[in-house]
C-alpha cells in the first residue's frame, strides 16, 4: 500500500484519475474482509460552513467519479479536530485541502493512531494540506524568513514567519505544494537553505507523488520538484514521470 500525496488542483468537470491508483489499493484492501467497495474515511476542513459544504459536494462528487468506493466525510470547521472512531472500519484514509495549519490541529489528537494504521497498510491519500501534513516534519506555511520574502505572502497559510512543524510522520521528506503555481517551491528552497528542514518535494497542482515500494511514482501533468541540501548550496531537480 502507498502513500498519495497531490500538490492541490481540482475541478468539478475532473474524472478523478490521479485517485484511481488510491482507491485502487483501498480497494484491495476492503477485499480482504469481504467488501467488494471500499471505505474510505475523508476529512475536510473550512472556516466557513457554506464554503465547507460547497467543497465537500464538489470534492467528493469528483473523488466518486474516479472509481466506485463509499465516501465517508467528516466535515470539521476549522478549530475542529478529529476523534478516534473516524478511522474505524475504513480501507483508506483522504485527508483534503485548506488552511493547511487547520488540518494539523484537526489531525493532532489521532496522529499516533494514524500512523499505526498507514503502517499496517491502510492506504493514504494527502490533497494539498493533507500532503503537506504527511511529513515527519511538515511545511504548515508562512512567506518570511526573518524580514526577507521567500514566497507570495497569498501562500502563507495565515503565516508570517516560514512554520515548520511536527506532522504525520507517514513520510521522512518535507512536503510543499502548489509549487509552480503558488511559488511555494521558493519557500521550500528557503526553508532547506536555513536548515528548517532537509529538502523535500514541492508538488505541481494536478500532480501527484506515490511512495511506496520501490521507486517514487509521479502522475498528472505536473512536475514534482526534489530539493536537496548539499555541500554545495541547495540543489532543484525534477522528479521523473
């Protein structure tokens, strides 16, 4: 089983393929007790419940196009926060978009439960604030580092200073995302540069990074950017399809 992470971008009209190969392995998973579709918990975070339940509509409605599966949402106001009997029963665990430092509190009281899980094989999907919690130490935003810019402030997440914090912990590389289209790979490169963190990905809109066995996949259209800290200064490359 793998852990999905997609760097953001959605749209009604979407088939959903990039969820395919989640709900794929969910699906797999659900078989094994005796369930031909497969459970899949979802948490979704807004400030507002009008917008929260427009999103989950749109959302959901695209994730369910991509394959049959049981969608089971959880929909939190920010300032929420997640309890244990969400992860019961379920084949797969979807954790959207938003204020990415409001997903992290939502997720804080379960963590150690999560990761148990993920583990153990329950695959993970991160959409933009999911993917970028799924790091051991997570990106949550900001656009400053000290009084220098190092990314449009509209990406700082509610952030001034550049905040990195403990996160899932599913896996050992920073996460940012919305990377060419938000700027947020330049905050990553700050952030490596400073020592915040050790590298990590930076993950295009309609781009996804697959990590499990073997070698990292990317899908969609694109680019998954490796940022690497070494003797030398911060080295950028990309992540090959």
């Amino acid at each position: 089983m793998s852990i999905h992470l997609l760097g953001g971008g959605w749209s009604p009209d979407d088939d959903g393929a990039l969820y395919r190969p989640f709900i794929e392995e969910a699906t797999a998973r659900g078989r094994r007790v005796g369930r031909r579709v497969p459970r899949v918990a979802a948490v979704l975070v807004r400030e507002d419940a009008d917008d929260l339940e427009a999103f989950a509509d749109g959302f959901l409605g695209m994730v369910g196009r991509a394959a049959p599966v049981e969608l089971l949402p959880t929909r939190l106001l920010e300032g929420g926060v997640l309890e244990s009997a969400v992860l019961s029963d379920i084949d797969g665990l979807l954790i959207a978009g938003g204020l990415t430092p409001a997903y992290l509190d939502a997720v804080t009281p379960i963590i150690d439960e999560i990761r148990l899980l993920v583990s153990d094989g329950l695959p993970y999907l991160g959409f933009s604030a999911g993917a970028a919690i799924a790091a051991d130490r997570a990106v949550i935003g900001g656009w400053r580092l000290g009084e220098i810019p190092v990314c449009p402030q509209e990406a700082s997440e509610d952030l001034e200073d550049v905040t990195v914090a403990v996160g899932l912990g599913l896996v050992d590389l920073a996460v940012d995302v919305h990377a060419a289209q938000w700027g947020t790979l330049a905050r990553l490169i700050a952030a490596t540069e400073a020592g915040l963190v050790d590298g990590g990905v930076a993950i295009d809109e309609h781009t996804a990074l697959i990590v499990g066995e073997g070698a990292l996949r990317v899908e969609g259209r694109g680019s998954v950017w490796r940022v690497s800290d070494t003797d030398d200064g911060v080295l950028v490359g990309t992540l090959g399809l």
